[in-house]
C-alpha cells in the first residue's frame, strides 16, 4: 500500500524553480546572461500558475447532478431485480431438504393419494389479453417473424420495432377483421395460455394439477381463439366456434360419452355463453346442434373470475385509455405520458390499437342503472374502505359480536358512495346529490363537429378524438356526471366509428321478452340478461372469484390540459382523493372485487337471476357461487399466492384447483361445499329490483 501511495505523489509532483541550495551548490549551471534570467523567470511563473490551474481543476469536485424521478425509477427497478435474482439464486443453491423451504403439497397430488382421478374431459377458455397471438403474413417490416410470437413471450418485438409490432395488432377499423396484408391468428394447443410471458403463469399452474390426477391432451383442451375479434367473427374469420363444438363432440366420444367441463376465465365466461347460443342456433347464424345440444354434451361450467357484466375498467380504456396504474404514473411523474418519448405517444397508441378491438365493447358495463346504479343510488353504495389500522381497530371493536368473520358497520347517508356515476367530471360532482348538479340532455351530439387543430402539426397517431372540436369537448365535461345509460352515449359521441361497428356485435342492456325474436340475433347471445339459459336441467353453473381486492369501479375526470396537438383531451383527475367512504384514491372509486372485475359483475347472475327457475333460467340449471377471500403471500416462496383472490393469480389459488378438480373428477356442487361467500354479494343482489 505504502508503495502505491508513493508512485501516486510522484505522479503529481509539480514542477518549480530552483531552489536557492541549488543555484549555490551549482553556480556555474546556473549562470546564465541577466536578460535571460528575466525571461525564464516569467516563463516559470507563468508554467507554475497554469499548472497550479490544471491541478485544482483535476482536484476539483464536479458540482452533483440534479436527481431526476427516472434515476430514482432506474434505481428502484434496480434493487428489486437485483433482490429477486439474489433470493431465486439462495432459493435454488440452498439444499431441498432445509427446513422452511418445503413447498406446499400440490393439490392435485393430494387429491389422487385420496383416490381423486379424471373422469370427465376438460375444456379451458382463456380471456381477454392472455392468449398468445402470432404472425402468418405481415408487411415487409415484420420479415423474420413468420409463426413468431406477437403477443404472449418474450414481447422482444416491442423494443425492436415498436412500431411495426403495433401497426401488427391492430385490426381493420371498419370491418374489425385482418386489415390488408396483415394475419395475425391465435396460438394453438395448451402452450396458448399457459404462460402469459416467461414466469408469468396464467393457466399452467391448474394445467399441472389437472396432469396429476390424470389429464393429458386426449381428455384435456385449450379452446385457444382471437381474443381481439368480436365472438361472432372468431367463427366468420377463423371457424373458432365451430372448432370448439367439434372438439368437444370428439372428447364426448373419445372418453366414454362423458360430458365435458368447461372452465372460462375472464371474458372467455362470456365468449362460451356467446357459444352456448350459437351452438344450438340454427345455421348460417348458428351452429346447428339443436335445443338439446348442451344438455347432451357438457357437464358443468366453472367461470373463473367471470366478467358476465362487464368491468368499469373498459371505460376507463375506451375514454383515455387508462386506469388506476396509469393514473398512478401520471400522478408520480406528471410530464411522462404526455410527453413524446422516442418519437412515442403512448397513450395514443394504445388507443388507436385498443379501438380496433370489437372485444372490448362486450367488456362495458350491462344492465344500465338497474345494475350498476343511478345518479344517487348503487347497490355497493354501504361499502367502506379501511386503512389496515382502521380494520385492526374495528375487529377489535366487533370483536365477540359475529360468528361468520364478517363485520358490519353502520355506514351513514353522507358516507355512502355514489358508484352509480361511473364517470364524474370533478370531485365535488362524484359527491353532490343529483339536485345540486346540473346536467344538459342526456344525449350529447357531436356528429357534426370539427377539430379545430390543423392537421399539417399534427403527429402520425390518428384517434377518433381528432374529429371532436374543443368546445364539444367542453359540452362534454358540463355534463358533470354520468351513468351506465348515458355513458353509451357519450361512447357513441367520441368514438362513432368503433361503437358503430361493436354495437353491430354487443348489447348492454336487460331484456323485457325474452321470447321476442329480436333476441334470436348473436349481438344479444354474450349478455346474460338479454339471453336464456340452455335446457339442460342436469347441467351446473359455478361462480368462482376473489374478493377483498381494491376493484375500480367508477372514474372522477377533468379535461385535459391544452397542449400539443393529437392529445387525448379527457383524463382521470390523479388528484381527486379522500371521500368519506375511504375508497377515492387518485381519481378512482374502489370497491369489492378481484382487482379487475367487481363483486357485481362477477356475482350477481349466479346469485339471483340464475338462481332457480328464472326467465333468464327456464330449466332450473343449479348455479354455485363460491368466492376466494384473497390473502397476500407469506413469503417469495408462495410465490404469487397460494390464497390470492387477484383476477389471474387466483388461477394459483389451492382452495379454487381443488374445486376444479373434485368437479371434473364427478363431485356435485353440494359435495364440494355449495355456495361459500364472504362478500355482501346477496346483500347487494336483494337491493337490485330485477324481474324474475
């Protein structure tokens, strides 16, 4: 060490002038003429001050840099990744037999030590968004990626070509199916849906339970299809439903003539009611398979986090492409998403791809304000929302006073939630009573209005919005609140195109005759409340869904700031919080759910309208609902939840396996337990005034 100081001082020394020992010792090298002396007396100086100059210069410490919110972003997302490679890597080099790090028994293995095997074949539906998608023809940007992933993997594309990989996703704007030149089509087999991307499990974890008491491919599908496309053109375009029907005639065959169990997730729970229809329907419309289609083939439906209502999540999506994540951001680094990152309008683009996508229109909301509320009334309107100290005080409260684990507390009037509002341009009008708003008609037209911005500065994202002037923007936002009925409207004022095209597909609201003709047509066949239940007295219908989960469930909005051209004009207001339920943070109204679909929308059908011999459920079909309370994981080793009630991770939920797999092994609803709740699903059913 002592060495290594020694050759840095040497490495700085600074050359000066003789000293005066020197000029003594050494006269005669010294002498020089006087006009000389002079001149290198100067030179020295000036030699001794530049160098003293570069020295302090090198010493000197830079002035810090600014911290920015991306170097703190770069440094969080640091730390974790660095955290989670270093416990993956203890978790793999630690031997398997240490105490504490025994995974828990799989269900399905447990099950077949007790005598649990395969009995009826099953058939998987996956959701929106979770299924993988790839490329058959493209445009010359895409050369290299025939028969390669464009959605599901790796998701490389999006960093090569971001925007080659988005003009590749997007559907046809006026007929919702290929655009040009362009296919794009479904992943086959069970590899569609197993991983969403590296890690990211979606249905590989029930996949793996199912194998262990005896499924494989031939009693075992994955009923793949383009989840972007409205549910009828999944058969116009690809025959999916028609795959579908074959496929599980085979399996019936194949196995014995045992009926089949279907298992949907998401939207898939629609997309198979939609099937449901079709399949019986008579052709060219349907399918073929006659009124007793289903009663013959299929067994029992287990809808997995079922969206039969719809999620307030799509609205969210439809209006500014957001939602509480993207609010969030927004309110943590205000100038990010507004700004052109790359040449990149972020927001923009997931809008001008979204609403290609017919898929999304069978997401909105249905039932109009019998189901989801009015200007002053909404069935979850007693929900309250708590601070995990709030909580901690109230069981200590409530302690000794309930047996069921549910505690009740005495919501007053001011406190209660006005959800009926789905969207509220201010805070203060999410919370008036309806008297002290004022609204203008409940229809607002913008057919004839003209953007009032030049497209010659305008950038290369095209939305819909473009053709909306400013002072229509304006009308909208005097409107102050509104509701499921008018949201339609205000839908078909922003974005004409896509909700002409979409209500072609979808309906939203609740049938009064359900014998009327009309709702022969497919666009009635995906909404519970506008179609009949099959005949099939012997078949069963179960709800399976998380709750305790912080649920979006309706938007506080403002118009956005004027600025650069092309910019989506409405946005959720991130600044909006605190309401006297607890539930309003950053712009968004939370309530029961599954972090994606509410109580409502997942519940209620099976609650009520199909509970029994119903309209809506003329053969008496028994429907279970069964609820997941989430509970976060213990450790890293649970991994995303053994016990989680989230929308996916629930699809790694024990209890919510093995209900899947007693039933597929030949368990009745009442053998698996019946209906378990903890939710004040029948609570909210009873205030929702429907005809039976």
């Amino acid at each position: 060490m002592s060495s290594i100081l020694r050759f840095r001082k040497l490495c700085f020394l600074q050359p000066t002038k003789s000293s005066s020992y020197d000029q003594k010792s050494e006269p005669q090298k010294n002498q020089t003429p006087p006009h000389t002396n002079k001149i290198d007396d100067k030179n020295n100086v000036v030699f001794a001050a530049s160098e003293e100059n570069s020295k302090r210069k090198h010493f000197q410490k830079k002035a810090p840099r600014e911290w920015r919110c991306i170097d703190s972003c770069c440094w969080m997302i640091g730390y974790l990744c660095t955290t989670w490679w270093l416990l993956f890597f203890l978790y793999h080099c630690l031997p398997p037999n240490l105490a504490g790090l025994h995974p828990p028994e799989p269900p399905g293995t447990r099950l077949r030590r007790q005598g649990v095997t395969a009995l009826h074949p099953v058939v998987l539906v996956p959701g929106i968004v979770t299924g993988g998608l790839e490329l058959w023809e493209g445009r010359p940007c895409s050369d290299g990626l025939f028969r390669q992933r464009l959605w599901g993997g790796t998701f490389t594309e999006i960093f090569r070509r971001p925007m080659c990989w988005l003009e590749h996703l997007s559907l046809d704007n006026e007929t919702g199916l290929d655009p040009p030149g362009i296919r794009v089509r479904p992943v086959p087999g069970l590899v569609a849906a197993d991983y969403f991307a590296p890690g990211y499990f979606v249905w590989a974890i029930l996949i793996e339970n199912l194998a262990r008491i005896g499924y494989e491919g031939k009693n075992m599908y994955m009923a793949a299809y383009d989840w972007r496309l409205s549910f009828q053109n999944t058969e116009v375009r690809d025959q999916s439903l028609s795959r579908l029907k074959n496929k599980i005639e085979l399996m019936y065959v194949t196995n014995g003539n045992k009926k089949v169990v279907v298992v949907p997730h998401s939207m898939g729970v629609i997309y198979f009611l939609h099937f449901m229809k079709w399949v019986e329907a008579p052709p060219p419309m349907g399918g073929g398979g006659g009124p007793l289609w289903c009663a013959k083939h299929i067994k029992a439906i287990m809808n997995i986090g079922p969206a039969f209502l719809g999620v307030p999540k799509a609205v969210g999506n439809l209006i500014s492409a957001e939602s509480k994540d993207v609010a969030f951001i927004r309110a943590m680094a205000p100038g990010l998403l507004d700004s052109d990152i790359f040449g990149l309008q972020a927001l923009e683009q997931v809008m001008k791809v979204s609403r290609t996508w017919d898929s999304i229109i069978s997401l909105i909301p249905k039932g109009g304000e019998t189901i989801w509320g009015d200007l002053d009334w909404s069935p979850e309107e007693d929900y309250v929302c708590h601070s995990p100290t709030e909580k901690y005080q109230q069981k200590i409260d409530a302690k000794g006073n309930k047996t069921d684990n549910r505690i009740d507390f005495q919501v007053h009037e001011s406190t209660k939630t006005k959800y009926g509002r789905i969207i509220s341009f201010g805070k203060k009008e999410s919370e008036l009573p309806s008297s002290e708003i004022f609204n203008l008609d409940s229809k607002v037209s913008l057919n004839n209005a003209t953007t009032s911005q030049s497209p010659a500065s305008c950038g290369k994202v095209w939305t819909e919005y473009d053709e909306v002037s400013e002072e229509s923007i304006q009308r909208i936002s005097e409107e102050k609140a509104y509701t499921t009925k008018t949201l339609l409207d205000l839908l078909r004022s922003i974005a004409p195109k896509m909700m002409k095209r979409a209500e072609a597909h979808f309906s939203h609201g609740i049938a009064d005759d359900l014998d009327d003709p009309k709702y022969d047509h497919y666009k009635y066949w995906s909404n519970p409340l506008e179609t009949k239940l099959p005949n099939a007295p012997e078949m069963k219908i179960y709800c399976l869904y998380g709750v305790g989960i912080p649920t979006e469930r309706s938007y506080v909005y403002k118009v956005s700031p004027p600025g650069r051209c092309k910019s989506i004009p409405l946005q959720i207001d991130s600044s909006a919080n605190k309401s006297p339920n607890g539930c309003l943070k950053g712009g968004v109204y939370f309530s029961d759910g599954d972090e994606s679909v509410p109580v409502i929308s997942a519940g209620f059908v099976c609650a009520k309208p199909w509970r029994g011999k119903t309209r809506f459920n003329p053969s008496g079909i028994s429907s279970y609902v069964r609820e997941y309370k989430h509970k976060a994981p213990l450790n890293f080793l649970e991994g995303r939840g053994l016990e989680s009630g989230g929308h996916v991770d629930i699809m790694g939920n024990v209890a919510l396996i093995e209900d899947v797999l007693r039933v597929a092994a030949g368990a009745s609803g009442s053998e698996i337990g019946g209906d378990r709740i903890f939710s004040d699903i029948m609570k909210m059913s009873e205030k929702i005034n429907i005809r039976l």
